[in-house]
C-alpha cells in the first residue's frame, strides 16, 4: 500500500482541523464528565445512573462495532461511508434539541428516561462511526505524520470545546428556563456536527488496490489476533484496569457538586477547564508518540487520570475541583492520538476496524462490572472507597503498560 502524499496530508490536516474544531465545539454542550451526569441529575435521574453515564456511554459505543467492522470490510468508498453514518448521530442531536427546547417534556416526571434512551442511542451512533472514522483517517493521513495529525487535530477540538465551554457558561448563566437551557446546547451540538460532517468532503484518500475479504477470512483475522498477538494481549490486559476511568468520568462532578454545593453554571468552567487541558496535551502526546513511541504517550494519559483520583480524594476547595478537570482533560488529550496510533501500529497491515472493534467489544464486559461494583458502592454513598478503588485499579494499569508492553511501533514482528 502507497502512503498518501504529503502534500495530500497537509490538505487532509487543514480541513481535519476544521472538523474536529466544529465537533469539539459542539461536544461541548454535550461531554459525558459534566453535561451528562449534571442533566441527568437535575431532570431527576437515580444518582446511581447519573454518575455512571460516561461508563455506560463507553459500553453502548463497543456494542455495534465488531459488526460494523464484519460488514464494512470490502466497502471501498471510505469518504461517503463515513459522511453517511455521521448522518444517524446529526439525527439523534436534533431530536434532544427539539425535544428540550421545544416541548414541555419536563412536566412529565419520565423525563429522565426519554433523555436516556435518547443519550443510548447517541452512543450507538457514535459506536458505528468509531470503527469506519479510524479506518477513514488511515486512508487519509501518511504514516510517518499521524501522530502530529492526531495531536494537532484534537487540540483543534479542544480549542472548538474551550469556546464552546464559554458559550455553554453563558447559556446556563442566563435567566432561561430548565431543560431548554440545556436544549439550546443540543441544538447548537447538531449545527456544530453538521459542519463538521460536511468538511469530510474535501478530504482527499490515498489509493489502493483493495483485496475482497471473505467472511471466514475475517473470523480467520480475528481469531489469530486473539491467540497470537501476545504483546496486544499484554496491552488489552492493561485496558482492563485502565476501565476504572469509565465510571470515575461521571462520579466527579456528582461526587464534588455534592460535597462543594456549586451552581450548575460551574459546568462550563470545567469544560473550558478541561479542554485546555486536553488541546495541550493531545498536541503534545501526539508530537511525543511519533519521536519517543504511543506507547509512551499512553503512559501521560494514566498517569493524570490517576492525579484525578488523588485530587479528587484530597479535594478540600473549588481550587482543587478545578485541578480535577484539568487532570481529566490532559488524560482524555493524552489518550486520543496514543491510542489510534497504537491500533495502527498493532494491525500493521491488517483492518484497523477489526482491531478498533476488537478492544472495545473485548473492554466492554469489564467496563461493565467496573459500573456494577462502583455503582453499588455509590448507590451506599460510598464515594471515598469508590476513588481508592479505582486509583488502585489504575496505579495497576501503569505498572502493567510500562513493564510488561513492547512499543508496537518499535518492534518488527507481529505482536
């Protein structure tokens, strides 16, 4: 396979950063740390499934997508596909901007569950786009620029999130009436996705010659990575305890709201908090990743959501809440190119959908039983054992990346 031109790569990242400035503008008024677990809240959700909304949302992505990758395999039209699919999610954030801004959903004491099922299929749209999105931007970026493409691609969407955080602020600030507030958010987050669907257009792909692959060579793929790869297994062993953030994700706005009494507003702090945090960071993990290896810039990204955990265990003042988010945000910015460059560097030549699908489908149960068990524990109003658990969990996952997993991108063989 030819690697794109540079030249092309460049065209690719000027319009890649437009799209991810106007999806990260937009995600703002819609991010699963802050906005999620807080609307949850208010419209009168169980705290047991406000603080566990960033895990569910995690789970619901890896549900369609190891099927995506099976029926997608021998579709050739890349751009259009993914253009296409990007259409289910503009549906679904245009049916939670007319439903919180315009009817009079909140009279009905159900509210919260029509908001839910609302944010599940959210996810599921975003679980379909995953898989095809990753395999898109490897037909649209050259090899030896991706990590950069990445870091300066997503601190473009922290940069669309940080204004997006202001304008979520002011929004909430505003003597507008709850939830068409938050309704006026989700009609700006379906505007916002529509530009950013539409930039893909201007994309240009490499060629290459596309060999069919049958349905038995797929599972034949599959099953080899699954007995083999010892080194990706090491790496998926990692990710396991690394699940703990799921469900650390939506437990610290509850958790420190609780504890500090703060207004609603404070939500667009955080985000705008966050994003900085995170613009910084993925820039710097993805120009880290490419000179030193992802597997070091993985590294950042459980290293500071541990902090998180320790911030938020020693968290005595808004100053120290405020350090939350900026650790949430460096960790999330730190994960993003490291991780897709460390898909690309596991599946070398083979279908990056089929290795994107299999760590989230194979994650999934354990991001489950994480939810569960802290679940339950909240649910008890065990919020202080809850955060020793996961940073436990997590202070594990470190140890196992930084000892026990070989670079992919350093070693020649297929691992």
């Amino acid at each position: 396979m030819n690697d794109l031109k540079i030249t092309h790569h460049y065209h690719n990242q000027r319009f890649n950063n437009i799209h991810e400035f106007f999806w990260g503008f937009g995600s703002s008024f819609h991010n699963v740390y802050a906005v999620v677990p807080l609307f949850l809240k208010e419209l009168g959700a169980p705290e047991v499934i406000a603080t566990s909304s960033a895990g569910i949302f995690s789970i619901v992505i890896a549900l369609p997508m190891l099927i995506i990758a099976a029926i997608t395999r021998n579709i050739t039209n890349t751009k259009r596909l993914v253009i296409s699919v990007h259409c289910i999610i503009l549906f679904v954030a245009f049916i939670m901007g007319y439903v919180f801004t315009f009817s009079d959903i909140i009279k009905n004491p159900n509210a919260w569950k029509t908001y839910f099922m609302l944010f599940i299929t959210y996810a599921l749209a975003i679980g379909i786009i995953v898989p095809i999105w990753a395999d898109f931007l490897e037909k649209t970026t050259n090899k030896s620029l991706r990590g950069k493409f990445f870091g300066i691609g997503f601190a473009f969407n922290s940069i669309g999130a940080f204004a997006g955080g202001i304008a979520l602020k002011n929004i909430l600030e505003k003597n507008i009436q709850f939830p068409k507030n938050f309704g006026i958010g989700f009609i700006i987050l379906f505007f916002s996705l529509a530009i950013g669907t539409f930039v893909f257009y201007f994309y240009k792909e490499k060629r290459n010659e596309i060999k069919k692959k049958s349905l038995t060579s797929f599972k034949k793929e599959i099953k080899e990575v699954i007995l083999k790869r010892t080194n990706f297994h090491r790496y998926l062993f990692s990710r396991i305890f690394y699940c703990a953030t799921l469900p650390a994700m939506g437990l610290y706005a509850v958790y420190c709201q609780n504890k500090f009494n703060f207004n609603i507003s404070e939500v667009g702090l955080f985000t705008i908090l966050n994003v900085i945090s995170m613009g910084v960071f993925s820039y710097a993990s993805g120009h880290l990743g490419d000179k030193y290896g992802h597997k070091t810039s993985m590294l950042l990204a459980y290293l500071f959501h541990f902090l998180a955990v320790v911030a938020a265990l020693c968290s005595k003042n808004m100053f120290i809440v405020y350090c939350i988010f900026i650790f949430i945000g460096a960790g999330q910015g730190a994960f993003m190119p490291s991780a897709m460059n460390l898909i690309y560097d596991f599946a070398k030549d083979k279908d990056k959908k089929t290795y994107m699908a299999l760590i989230d489908s194979f994650l999934a149960p354990f991001a489950i039983l994480f939810l569960l068990g802290i679940g339950i524990l909240v649910n008890q109003g065990q919020f202080i054992l809850s955060f020793y658990i996961i940073g436990t969990c997590l202070f594990i996952s470190i140890i196992l990346l930084l000892f026990f997993v070989k670079d992919p991108g350093y070693n020649n063989l297929y691992i």
